[in-house]
C-alpha cells in the first residue's frame, strides 16, 4: 500500500475481486472509494481464500503514519491463522420416505463454526439453507442453519462455502435411505428427481431442468448397471446442485489496427481458465482466430465495475456475456464502416472469416484490417450484463447494460 501526496492510495494485492475489496478498504479505514485504486497482480491458485482485503487496513495504516509505502508479506503459518478456512460442519437431517421410496418430508439442522470475530457472517455468507432438498423433490420442509461463534480462526469463503458439507451429508443420507429401502441407490435417486417446471424444497419453479439426463449419462458412462465381480470393490453415486452467482460486470472490447482485439477485463485469472473462455468467445463472435484476441487485467480506475469478482461459478455465465454484448456493439460499428466501403447498406453485409461481404455479390468484399486502417484509430466497445439474482431465489436468465 502507498499513499501518494495527493492523498490518493494504492494498492498492490494478489485477489480475485478488486472492485469488492476496494469497498472493504474503504470501509475499514473511512475513506470514500474513488481515493483507492486496486491493481491486481498474479493471483495464482485461491479456491475462494483470495476475496478480502485482511491485512490491506494494517498496511493502509502503517504507510500513512511511516510516510512510506508498505509491504506486507506473511510467513506460511501466518498466512493459515489470517486466511479464511472452511467451517466445521454439524448436519442433521430427517427425511420421510413413502413405501414406494418417494421422499415426503425433510428437516434440515445445519451448524457451521464460523470462528472469532464477524468475519464474513453478518451478510449470511453459509447460506445452506437454499441445499435442503438437493436435486430431489422434497414437498414438505423444514430447514434451520445456525452460524455459531467459537473460538478459532475465523471462517470464510472456501471453495462453494457451506455447500460440501451439506451435500456430503445429503447425499450420505441418501444412500441410507436406499439401503433402508433395499433399493439400488442410483434407482432412488432417479425416482425422486425433480423435473421441467416442479418446485424444490423452497417452493421455488424451477426450468431448464437437467438432473435426470446429467445422472442417467454419468450412469451409463460408468457402466452402473455391469455389476462387477471381486472382493474390495465398491462404488457410489452422489448429485451435487448449487446455484449460480449473479450481480453485474463489464469488459471494454477494442479493435485494434492490426486486426487483432484486446479485451480490458476487470477479472483476473485466478487459475480457473476464465481468460482462455473471454477469449474464445471474443473469437468466435468477431470470427477471428483465437491467437488475435488478448486479455489485459485493468485496474479499479480504468477496468469496468464488476460487483462479485471470480466466485460462485459466475463468471463464464456474466462475463461471457458481456463480452457477446461488447461483440455486437464492436460489430455493428465495423459493419457500418465496411457498409461505406462496399456502398451498400450495413444488413447487405455478411461477416466471417475477418471479411466484410456483400451478400449480393459475395465477391466484392473488404477486409476487417482495411476497414480499421480507414477508421484510423483502435475502435472501442463496452459490454456490460447481469445474470441472477440473489442466492435463494431462482436463477433467472436477465441481461442488461450497466451504462
């Protein structure tokens, strides 16, 4: 951290989500946000662990009583007792089966030790409750999850917070069930999975349901029904459901001169291949190779917002799309650049290969690097989107332009 003299800070932090810690920063030390830039460097792998700012107040408030710029490095240990690691979980859960296996009822209990301190739990960051029924259709329930404050380290966002262990313990109840039933468990689970248009466990309709042909293909691919002989052999099934995170996010696309694209992101790579994604979905849609698209990770002042940062699944679902938008945009601009070249008007044209077509006479076209060295300068597009909505409602398919 460095403050510079106009009073403006810097911040040099190995995270996942700028724009999030920006704000706690902010926060812990009272200062509004536009006085604190973040600038990302390697995140490498962080499983969840990399979304806070933790030690960046300490550093904020060494630098300005020093007058100097501070670095802070943690030693291994340090790093354990500072980190977020996941909860201990407590599980309790009670299901009522019909005679024909068809689950009835379910009550979930969930008690996670959250650690010392507040840490993450004022904002129901162990939401579990949204897992009572799982895939499965679950008409009556009742669920309770309790964070509890106990004296370790604090807990935090570890990898699907909260999640693992109640699945663990679903599922494990699940093949209970089956044994208690003397059914094959697969057989169990495929009679009481939810389907088009049913409700889980919170009374939430569901669509574009897919549990019974992902199950079925993993069924078959295994070879479940080919019983196999020998001693020390076993094997299991397990379903593992989970929402998707939403909130906004944004690229800035820009056409370079030499025909190649650059896309300024605000999400780093934190070791899950979301870049390589950006860029094959820039490629595809702009109809160039993928070695002509690049990903420059900008800045908190010069990157556009992004609210949630690299977790929840949500970024191949949000960015993604706001790359498609920022393509369309970027297309449409080319387009009418090749229109005037070509003399015609811009839907007589056909786009692909990195050429500009008339669709009459396919023959007469122009190139997409010809058509930039006329506009003369590197041409820029913003795409901005949203998908979902909060965790425990259903995820809806919404898109929309952040300016």
């Amino acid at each position: 951290v460095a403050i510079e003299p106009d009073g403006r800070i810097q911040v040099w932090t190995a995270a996942k989500n700028p724009f999030g810690i920006r704000t706690q920063l902010a926060k812990a030390i009272a200062v509004p946000e536009d006085r604190i830039r973040v600038n990302v460097v390697n995140v490498g792998g962080e499983f969840g662990g990399k979304g806070d700012a933790i030690d960046l107040p300490i550093a904020y408030f060494l630098a300005r009583q020093s007058g100097r710029p501070v670095k802070i490095v943690m030693s291994y240990a340090e790093e354990l007792t500072a980190g977020n690691p996941a909860h201990p979980t407590v599980v309790f859960v009670r299901s009522g089966v019909k005679r024909d296996g068809r689950i009835v009822a379910r009550e979930l209990r969930v008690i996670h030790a959250c650690g010392a301190y507040a840490a993450l739990k004022p904002n129901a960051a162990l939401a579990t409750w949204h897992y009572a029924g799982g895939p499965y259709r679950v008409d009556h329930a009742s669920i309770e999850f309790l964070q509890v404050y106990t004296n370790t380290v604090p807990g935090g966002y570890f990898r699907s917070p909260g999640s693992v262990q109640t699945f663990f313990a679903l599922e494990s109840h699940t093949d209970m069930i089956a044994r208690e039933l003397g059914m094959d468990p697969a057989e169990f689970r495929l009679l009481n999975l939810l389907g088009e248009g049913e409700e889980d466990a919170l009374g939430q309709k569901l669509r574009e349901v897919r549990f019974r042909e992902v199950f079925q293909a993993a069924l078959n691919a295994a070879g479940w029904e080919k019983r196999k002989p020998g001693r020390n052999y076993g094997r299991g099934v397990a379903l593992y459901e989970r929402h998707i995170g939403g909130e906004e996010s944004g690229v800035i696309l820009r056409a370079e001169l030499d025909g190649s694209f650059t896309l300024v992101s605000p999400i780093p790579d934190q070791g899950a291949g979301t870049h390589t994604i950006l860029r094959q979905i820039a490629a595809e849609e702009m109809g160039v190779p993928i070695q002509q698209v690049r990903v420059v990770v900008a800045d908190t002042d010069t990157a556009p917002n992004d609210a949630g940062g690299a977790r929840a699944s949500r970024v191949t679902y949000v960015a993604s799309r706001a790359v498609v938008k920022a393509c369309s945009q970027l297309r449409t601009q080319l387009t009418a650049q090749a229109a005037r070249l070509l003399e015609c008007a811009p839907d007589e044209i056909d786009f692909r290969d990195g050429q500009f077509r008339f669709r009459a006479e396919p023959s007469q076209q122009v190139s997409l690097k010809r058509v930039l060295a006329q506009i003369g300068s590197p041409l820029p597009a913003f795409g901005g989107a949203a998908y979902g909505v909060p965790h425990g409602r259903l995820c809806a398919d919404r898109a929309r332009g952040t300016r």
